[in-house]
C-alpha cells in the first residue's frame, strides 16, 4: 500500500511541476524584428490652449502582427496620449503608454515618443511571458487613416528574462 501512495504521489508532484512550467514563456532575446500596428482611436478630447495650439488627447486600441514566436506574434494595446497640434494645424510631438495584452493573457507595457513620421518606444515592465522585458523599437507611419487611425511598422531590440 504505502508504494502505492508513494509512486501516487510522485505522479502528482511530477504533473504539478510540468503544468507550472508550461505557463512560463523562456528566455528570448530579438534583434532588428519587427512587425505592423493597426491603431483605431476609440477617445480624443482637445484642449485649446492661450496661442491657438491644440494638446490633443488620444486613446486608442492597436492589433500588432508579426512574423514572430509568442507572445509577440499577435499583441493588443491600449494606448493613452497626448499630440501636440500647431495653431496652423500641422501635427508636433506626440507621446503616451501603452498596455499590451498577449493572445493568452500575458500584460506588458510601453512608452512612445515621436512625430507624425514616426518615433521610440521602449518595455517598462511585463508580466507572465513578458516577464522582465527590456528593450525598445523604432516605428514609422505607414498608412494615416481618416478620423485618426494609423499603420504602423516596427522594427526593435528587446529580450525578456
């Protein structure tokens, strides 16, 4: 009876430890790939300001592709920004965070910089598969869409723990 129980509970702790790990994305390390963003606005709110300049509020929701393992073949984010428009109406800097959601679940999150041709971003954390995600890419304006969308292309260095 207690070799029973005894390879019972071997069996067990063995399942246990294979289900733990199978959650848990590896090491990973990326150099010069990259990927596209459709960005679709989903909240702007202007704020006029004394020299006819507009600071310009935007939230919007990208789907990322790429020819990349998981979890950065298929990415989701919700972004918050601000865009700086001239009194003449000409676009300036623009800058926000975005959340990142995985096709599983796992949740990163990154900063942006730039202008209407393109800009920065770099990980500031990650969680689940984007654990300890460290890194950035470079983007530039494809596509401007009517109302505010966009296409993106990316291109970066990143790795995660």
């Amino acid at each position: 009876m207690f070799k029973i129980i005894a390879k019972t509970a071997i069996s067990i702790v063995t399942a246990i430890a294979a289900l733990g790990t199978y959650g848990k994305a590896q090491a990973e390390a990326f150099k010069d790939k990259g990927g596209r963003v459709v960005f679709v606005p989903t909240s702007t709110e202007d704020a006029k300001q004394a020299d006819g300049s507009i600071v310009r509020k935007v939230t919007s929701t990208g789907i990322s592709v790429a020819d990349l393992p998981f979890p950065f073949d298929y990415m989701k984010s919700q972004c918050t920004g601000t865009l700086l428009v001239a009194a003449d109406g000409k676009p300036g800097r623009s800058r926000g965070i975005c959340e990142v959601l995985s096709s599983r679940g796992d949740r990163a999150a990154y900063t942006y910089v730039g202008d209407v041709s393109g800009g920065s971003a770099t990980w500031i954390e990650g969680a689940g598969a984007y654990a300890g995600i460290k890194g950035g890419t470079t983007y530039k304006l494809k596509v401007a869409m009517p109302g505010g969308g966009a296409v993106v292309e990316w291109t970066g260095t990143w790795q995660t723990d």
